[in-house]
C-alpha cells in the first residue's frame, strides 16, 4: 500500500477502528429532521467522531476548516425521494475537486440488484480509477434504495465482495441480525456498519452495533440513530466507547445514561 493511501486510512481509522458521522442525507432527501442546520448539528459531536461523510456543497457551506475532521466526500448523487428511481446515480465530483477540498476519502453508492446496477458498479470502478493514482481511499455503500427487506446476509455478502472485486478501499454496509459475520468474512477489505432507519430505542442502536463490532466490523457509520436522538452527545459518547474501547452493552448503556445526568441540557 502507497504511504498516502496508509497515511489517509490511518487518519480515518485510528488503531483500525472509525465512528464516521453522515450528514450527506440532503443530497436526496432534502432538509432532514435535524438536519437542517448540519453544520450546528455535529459540533457538539465532533470529538467523538472521526470523520465526516459530507457532500461538497455542505462541506464549504457548513464546516469549519480549521476545526473539521477527516473528511470522507459524498461523490455520487443526481436522484431524489421524489424521483422514479433512487438508483439510477451518477458521479458528481472530479478528482480535481477531491483533491481541491482535500478529501481523506471519497464515498459513493453502488445499487446491487437494481435496474442501475452496471450504471453504479461502473461508478465505482471509474472512481477507483480516478482516486488509486492519488492516495485517495474509496468507500463503496451498499445502498437498497426503498427496498429496506434487502437488507439480509445472503444479499449483503454479495454486494460487499464485488465492491470489494472492483477495488473499493473499504464497504459500507447494512448490519443484518443473522450471519452478519458471513458478510465481513466474505469480503477482504475493512467493513463498517450504516445505521440505516433510527432505531426506536437507544438500547437497540448500542445493540445491533455492538453485535456487529463483535462479528468483525470495523467501526460504524451512523448519522440519523445520533443526530436525532434526544441525547446525541450522550448517544455518541457510547458508540465510540463500544467501537475504540470494546466495552458491552451494558457499559455503553451506564456511559449513555451517565453522561444524559452530567450534561442534561445536551438535547437534541
């Protein structure tokens, strides 16, 4: 591995472990519930992240260069909720623009199964393309668009292993609660959870994450399970603690519920 493309995934991925933060949701839902000020959102949240997914717009507009993350850049898009077909994406950012706003890593998605599917896996081996010759890491997401009842081993294994076939650096991907370790063992680059739909208590997200930690992932990508939790500071204090600090369930609940008591007035 080039010293560039180590020096980058060792910044993201300290000790080999992440907690990336996603506020790249408005690139095709809009303004979303808490959401609607990103840059306000994740400040308080930023000492226990270690990077962040952004779009590039977001980017210049809401974060601050001085004080910022690792930065893992949005780079595909161009369809809406509104729109016929979620899937059917294209790359949004030239490896100028990568190198311009000094991306550590750039993210886009790839639609296994769909009517796009080539279109996106294309996607892909053309950033791969783009980003090797330059250092730069590439994180394929396996998206399902609105077909959420994708989200199992069988299929989630097979996106993951051709993302990783194309050359994605790392594959971003769904926790499923059977043979989620089939998934990470099948696929020879570093996996990292989504979060996916908010869970409806905090004791779930802890849950599913520490499940996924301990089945070989290596760290998460959760946004909307932090950000619109009642105690987003607090929510995000025990998920770094599970994923850096191999602590249980029921540790990373005490440090929820500690640090609700410490900080009460850190509400969402």
């Amino acid at each position: 591995m080039d010293w560039g493309m180590k020096n980058r995934l060792s910044q993201l991925m300290p000790g080999g472990k992440c907690f990336f933060m996603p506020i790249d949701h408005g690139y095709f839902q809009g303004p979303t519930r808490k959401l609607e000020r990103p840059g306000e959102t994740i400040k308080p949240l930023l000492p226990y992240a270690d990077a962040i997914f952004v779009t590039r717009g977001v980017l210049r507009s809401a974060i601050d260069p001085i004080t910022s993350k690792p930065i893992v850049l949005r780079v595909s898009g161009c369809t809406s909720m509104v729109g016929k077909d979620l899937a059917n994406e294209e790359l949004t950012t030239s490896i100028a623009e990568i190198i311009r706003l000094n991306a550590s890593a750039v993210g886009l998605s790839i639609f296994v199964g769909s009517e796009y599917e080539k279109e996106t896996l294309k996607n892909l081996a053309t950033l791969v393309n783009m980003c090797e010759d330059y250092g730069i890491p590439v994180m394929a997401v396996t998206a399902v668009g609105r077909e959420l009842d994708q989200r199992e081993a069988r299929y989630l294994k097979l996106c993951c292993r051709i993302a990783a076939e194309l050359g994605a650096r790392v594959v971003k991907t769904y926790w499923c609660e059977e043979h989620f370790e089939q998934v990470v063992n099948g696929c020879p680059v570093p996996v990292i959870m989504a979060g996916g739909p908010k869970c409806e208590t905090e004791l779930e997200v802890l849950e599913f994450v520490h499940d996924g930690i301990q089945k070989g992932a290596v760290g998460i990508n959760l946004g909307r399970n932090v950000w619109q939790s009642a105690h987003p500071v607090s929510m995000a204090k025990a998920l770094r603690a599970i994923v850096h600090d191999n602590v249980s369930v029921k540790q990373a609940h005490e440090i929820l519920k500690q640090t609700k008591e410490d900080n009460p007035k850190a509400k969402a």
